[in-house]
C-alpha cells in the first residue's frame, strides 16, 4: 500500500459514493471493484479515491449510458476512462 493512500470499509465507502454498501459488495462479487486488502476480522479496505473514481465510472456507465454490467465489465477491462 503506497503513501496518501486512504483505506476505507465497505461502509464508509458506500456513504461517501452515495449508494448503499450492498451495492459496493455486489461489484465486488461481479469484479467490478477490487478492494486492497481485507482486516483480520474480513472487512474489505479499499484506497477511497481509487474506489470512489471505480464507482463514479460504473455508476455513470450503468445509469447514463443504460450499459449492463457484462458491457461494463468490457469497456472496464479495455481500460476505459484510464480506469
């Protein structure tokens, strides 16, 4: 984990995107979203700024540009955006 990297739960990133958490542990499980590493209790840590740039792009993708997730997953894994 690099410097200025600010590690963040599922939780506290699912309020600062706007969304509900259930719906960052569904990208999670789809391989939309990776998290960094995981506590010693399970919880997912994730670089807020990276996840939060991640979830923008999905969001978009999904609501603005009506793509599925598989379209997502495409256009994510061809490195849209630079993401």
């Amino acid at each position: 984990m690099g410097d200025g990297e600010i590690l963040v739960k599922v939780g506290q990133l699912a309020k600062r995107a706007g969304i509900f958490p259930s719906k960052v542990r569904y990208y999670v499980n789809e391989g939309l979203l990776n998290p960094l590493d995981r506590t010693r209790g399970g919880y997912y840590l994730f670089d807020e700024s990276r996840a939060l740039e991640r979830l923008r792009l999905i969001e978009k993708l999904r609501i603005e540009e009506r793509l599925s997730l598989n379209e997502i997953k495409q256009k994510i894994s061809k490195g849209v955006d630079g993401v």
